[in-house]
C-alpha cells in the first residue's frame, strides 16, 4: 500500500502565494521508485480536474488555467512532490489532491494511488 500525504494548504487572499507538498511512502515496502506525480483539485460541486503532473523524465505539463502561475517540481530522494502556487485566485479554491503513479514498492507495482487532500482557499 502507498500512503501520500498532502501539506500545505490554508487560506490566503487574492495574489498570494502557497505551497504545497506531498510526501510518499510505502506501508509494506520500500518505495522503489515513483514513475510520475501530478496534482488534481475538486471544488464542492464540481469534478476533480487535473492541476499539474512531473514525470520521472523531467516533463511539466500544466492544465491551462494554471500555466505561468503553479510550478511543480520534486525530490526523488524523498518522494516528495511540491507545487508552489502564485498569483492565486478565488477560482482555485479546492480540496488539492496528490497523486501518484506507477509506484515500485518491493516486489510489486501499485498503478495509481491518492492523498486525503488538503485545502486551499483563495479569498477576495
């Protein structure tokens, strides 16, 4: 099993700044490697959207509502993901979700996994 825990959330006003983190590891194994790690946002009501997503080979898409203002980025070593948040806006109000993919832990694979999320709130 993989555990990703989200941090970073809180409430700030408009043009402000957030960053977020999200730590992986394995409940019955080592982490091995961790093949991408992406960010997903849901706002009540709405579908979970995806935010941003860091392969292993070093690409950074971003969903277009957020280029020029999240940067993604993250440390292999500590199976860490992070997404630094400017210029933020009240529409990026949400729950921000970790998420992981093709994660090696010992002797097998777990192809998708999920943090509780963390909350973000952008004022006027």
């Amino acid at each position: 099993q993989v555990q990703l825990v989200e941090s970073g959330g809180g409430l700030v006003q408009a043009g402000g700044s957030l960053r977020l983190s999200c730590v992986a590891s394995g409940a019955s194994g080592r982490i091995f490697s961790i093949n991408a790690m992406g960010w997903y946002r849901q706002a009540p009501g709405k579908q979970r959207e995806w935010v941003a997503l860091i392969t292993s080979g070093g690409s950074t898409p971003y969903a277009d509502s957020v280029k020029g203002r999240f940067t993604i980025s993250r440390d292999n070593a500590k199976n860490t993901v992070y997404l630094q948040m400017n210029s933020l806006k009240p529409e990026d109000t949400a729950v921000y979700y970790c998420n992981a993919k093709d994660v090696r832990i010992a002797d097998f694979r777990v192809p998708d996994a999920w943090g509780q999320g963390t909350q973000v709130t952008v004022s006027s």
